[in-house]
C-alpha cells in the first residue's frame, strides 16, 4: 500500500441527528491552493431519509464554465472521509473515494488500519462505486450496497461576499449586505457525495467529522 500526506483537512463537529454543518475553505491551504487536491467545502447533514447521514466534499474550486468540462477527478488523490465516534479526535471509521477509469470507488465505512497523516486505502472492504457525471449531463447515482452515490461538476453552493467582508475587515462597513454579492456565482466545482446509514457509522450521539485529500508518495 502507498503512503499518503495531507493536503488539507478540515474538521468540524456533528451530531448524528438533525444536523446541517459547513467547512469552507476557498484556496487558502498553500500546499494544496491550486492543485487537483484543494479542497473548498466539507458539508454534512441528515439524508431526505432520516436514518442516513450525507457526506459531501467538494474540490477543485473556481472552476469557470469554459473550463469545467476538462476538469477531472485526479487518481492520485484520495478523498477521505473520517469520523470519530469516541471524541477522540481520531479517526474511527473512514470512507475513502478515489477515481479510476471514469468511475468513483467508494471503500467503507470502515476501521482504518493507519491514522492521522497516512491511508491505506481499504480494498479489504466493502467496495462501491457511480460512474462520474459529464459536465451539462444529467446526475448520475450510484446505489450499492446500503450507499448512496454522486461524483460530478456542479456549480459551487458556497456564498460568501469577500468583497464586504473585506470592508468590514478594513473598518469600513458594520455587516453584510442584504442581499450580498456572490463571490462564487457562476463558478463550478467537483463534488464527491455519499449517503450512507447512520447505523453504519455508530446510529445515535455525536461524532467528530473531517474530509482530508492525500496525495501518493
């Protein structure tokens, strides 16, 4: 198995419950600011079904239209997804995606055999996958077992007005805007979801929850 270092990663808390959380961080990590790796957001919440819980990290920001047909999935990036379950603030499971031939494989939920800044990636369990969706091509969704799945360009759902922000910042305005200017409007992003059941990941109670990108050394 190949070693992997982080990139980025982003941890937020969650409870497994009625819950909607948000990480967001735009091309601010300077080892992965720019690359294939860069993460932008890290969203979790309640499935539309409430015993499942979704996932979501989106990648590879700032993508113009004109440019978003020939963006990809890199193959040397994992996307891992770790929750612990203990608050210990280590991973206890993880469900890891990686691309490979026009498809998103999904491994796990699972225990994972290293922690913190390497991955094995768990060919040993189970074993998902959804062909990745063409940029202007209806969704694609992948149903296996107990997982839902989404590997695609969609436009990024992140708001945020830096330019008020800026202002604020600068001592020059006291808030926002109501309504603000979208920084992101019209630009896309790579997005990886998975809907998996909550009684995969521990059912009930609290769980500390990250997505980390590492790349192959």
């Amino acid at each position: 198995m190949k070693k992997s270092k982080i990139l980025l990663g982003t941890v937020i808390i969650a409870i497994v419950g009625l819950i909607t959380v948000v990480a967001a961080d735009h091309i601010e990590a300077p080892a992965a600011k720019g690359t294939t790796a860069d993460i932008t957001d890290f969203y979790a919440f309640q499935g539309e079904d409430t015993s499942n819980i979704v996932f979501v990290a989106n990648v590879q920001g700032l993508l113009a239209p004109s440019a978003t047909a020939a963006a990809s999935f890199d193959e040397n990036v994992l996307v891992e997804f770790n929750i612990d379950t203990n608050n210990d603030n280590v991973e206890d499971l993880v469900i890891q995606a990686i691309p490979r031939d026009g498809k998103m494989y999904f491994f796990g939920p699972f225990s994972p055999s290293a922690t913190g800044l390497t991955s094995n990636i768990g060919f040993a369990s189970t074993q998902s996958s959804v062909a990745i969706t063409n940029y202007g091509a209806s969704a694609t969704v992948g149903n296996e077992n107990g997982l839902k799945m989404f590997a695609g360009p969609r436009d990024d759902p992140f708001f945020m007005d830096f330019a008020r922000y800026g202002e604020i910042i600068a001592g020059n305005a006291t808030g926002f805007n109501d309504p603000g200017s979208d920084t992101f409007k019209g630009t896309n992003v790579l997005s990886i979801v998975v809907e998996v059941p909550k009684s995969r990941i521990g059912g009930s109670g609290t769980i500390n929850t990250w997505v980390e990108t590492k790349v192959k050394q």
